[in-house]
C-alpha cells in the first residue's frame, strides 16, 4: 500500500511541476529550462518546508536538551540536511522501490533479524540497513505493517507470522528484532500477545515508547495510541500506551537496547524513547527519518546484533497474566 501511495505521489509532484514550468513559461516567457528549473525549486522548498515544520513542532513540546547533547549552529545544520535527505531518500526512493520480504545469507553470521518499519513506512525504508546486514553476512527479513492506519494491535498477527517463518529459515529458535519508531510498540504488543520465547533481543529506534505530540498532527488509529497528551514533564501517554506498559512484567524490558536522539524531530519529547529497564543509547545531532540511514546508527545497531550470542529458547514471563489485556 504504502509503495503504491508514495509512487502516486511521485506522480502528481511530476505533474505539478510540469503544470507550474508550463505556466511560468506561458505567464513570464521563460525558456522552457529556466520554467522547469523553478517549478522543481518550488518542490524542493515544499519539501524542506515540511521538514523545517517537523521540527518546528517538535521544539514546542521538548523539554530542555541536556548540556552533554546541546548543538552549535553547525550542528543544527548538518542535523537538518540529514534528515532533509533521509526524508528525500525514503519517500522517493526506497520506499517506492525498495521493498523486500526476505533477503538470507549464503554463509550466515549471527542471529536472524526481523527488520520491522514505523508508520507510514514500509520495508523500504530498511535498504540502507539491509545492506549492511548483507555485507556481513547476516540473514534478515522484513514485512509491512497494513492496514496503514489501523491500530497497532492489528500487526500482531502479520508480526506473529514473520517470526515464525524467519525462525524456520534460519534454524534459530531466537531472533532479534530491528524496530524503528512505531515498529517498536509493534514489537511490544508482539510481546504481550505471544511472549518472549523466540525473540533474543529487540533493538529500537527512535520508537515513541511513553507517546509523541506530533502523533496528534496524524491521522489513523495507531496515531492516537501514540500520544503524549501534554508537553514535557507535565504530560501523559495515551491510555493505549498505558495498557501496553501495565501488562509487561518488569523483566521484559531486559530483551530491549533502545536507540534515540535528543534531536528527534518526530518523538517529542525525544526522553519518550527512553524505556526503563532497558539498555538506552541516547544520542545527539540525527532526526527521526535518519536514525535508520546513519553510519553510526548502522554500526550501533550490527554491534547490538553480533553481541547477541544466545538464540537457544528462555522461558520469560512477557506479561501480566492477570491483566485484562494480557490474556
């Protein structure tokens, strides 16, 4: 779905900008060059326009960034590009074209990984990471999570199934799990339905584990299970979220390394990624978008992967069985 949605997207930018090169020339008389090189300009600053909004919005619900992650003006730049081009990249690119089921290592190395993507992504957006993975000999599948704008709850199934079929490639009884943004609370609902028994670690990026306020700006079911009502310090995550974290024993958050920016310009309050328990990587100077694309990231996140030695099955208690919802 969302590889069809992006291609027609493609499509009406095109047509626009040849509608707008068309007009200026007809309206100024501009050579057909000079017409075509502003309509494509227009986009362009459309596009930085909706990247300057994200963190626009995301400013007004951070909290105060801690002196050992602040930026110079330097900083700032280079973090607005990268996501500029991670945005440019995903939604023109690897998320049109680039989507992928399986993709399995001839001499493999280390555990299998289930790629599993945020919203309105699909399993494009892993083509960077994917061939990472490739070059170093580990097998890894990925799957998109539809409906687009369902809840969260209905990916479980579809998650359910990819474990399954990845451990019965592999011959691993234990997988890991590469989660970016939402795909993270995917894996946490994963957990309070089926249990631990076949995953070994889950490692998440950027996911919005307590809410975001930029989920109120979106549409879908899953977006309002992704709320933080409030600003920093003051607010709250939406009673979906509660739910999720009420039914997981406290042991669960072991299985997790949680990846996160203090500059992420979707999860804000960026502090919403970090999960207690958890081991928590915290970060500076990388959007939301690029968290995925980054070198650093990418190495952060094989490393994770390779320390992983253990894919024999453990018993762990997931969640509270007297929780209504963890039944």
């Amino acid at each position: 779905m969302i590889a069809r949605i992006t291609r027609i997207l493609l499509l009406l930018q095109l047509a626009a900008v040849l509608a707008l090169a068309a007009l200026a020339a007809q309206v100024w008389q501009w050579s057909n060059a000079a017409a075509l090189v502003f309509a494509c300009s227009m986009l362009y600053l459309l596009r930085l326009a909706i990247t300057a909004n994200n963190f626009y919005l995301a400013a007004r619900y951070r909290a105060a960034i801690p002196a050992a992650f602040r930026l110079d003006w330097r900083d700032w730049r280079r973090l607005f590009w990268q996501e500029f081009d991670a945005t440019l990249l995903a939604s023109s690119w690897s998320m049109p074209f680039r989507r992928f089921r399986q993709r399995p290592a001839v001499t493999p190395r280390g555990p299998a990984v289930l790629l599993v993507h945020g919203y309105g992504c699909n399993s494009g957006y892993w083509d960077g990471m994917s061939r990472v993975l490739a070059r170093t000999h580990i097998s890894h599948h990925a799957l998109d999570l539809e409906p687009v704008l369902g809840s969260i709850d209905q990916y479980v199934p579809a998650l359910d199934a990819a474990i399954q079929a990845l451990c019965k490639a592999s011959g691993q009884a234990r997988i890991v799990l590469v989660a970016h943004s939402m795909g993270g609370l995917a894996a946490r609902a994963y957990l309070r339905r089926h249990g631990a028994a076949r995953i070994a670690k889950i490692i998440t990026l950027g996911t919005p584990h307590h809410g975001t306020a930029l989920a109120n700006f979106a549409i879908g079911v899953n977006t309002r299970e992704m709320h933080w009502n409030g600003r920093a310090g003051q607010g709250q995550p939406s009673a979906w979220l509660q739910a999720l974290a009420a039914s997981e024993d406290a042991e669960l958050h072991r299985l997790f390394v949680s990846i996160y920016s203090h500059h992420d310009n979707i999860v804000s309050p960026p502090t919403s990624a970090h999960l207690d328990g958890a081991r928590n990587i915290e970060l500076a100077g990388i959007g939301h978008v690029a968290l995925g694309v980054d070198a650093g990231v990418q190495k952060l996140v094989l490393d994770e992967i390779l320390a992983t030695t253990s894919t024999e099955p453990v018993a762990m208690l997931a969640v509270n069985p007297a929780h209504p919802l963890g039944q």
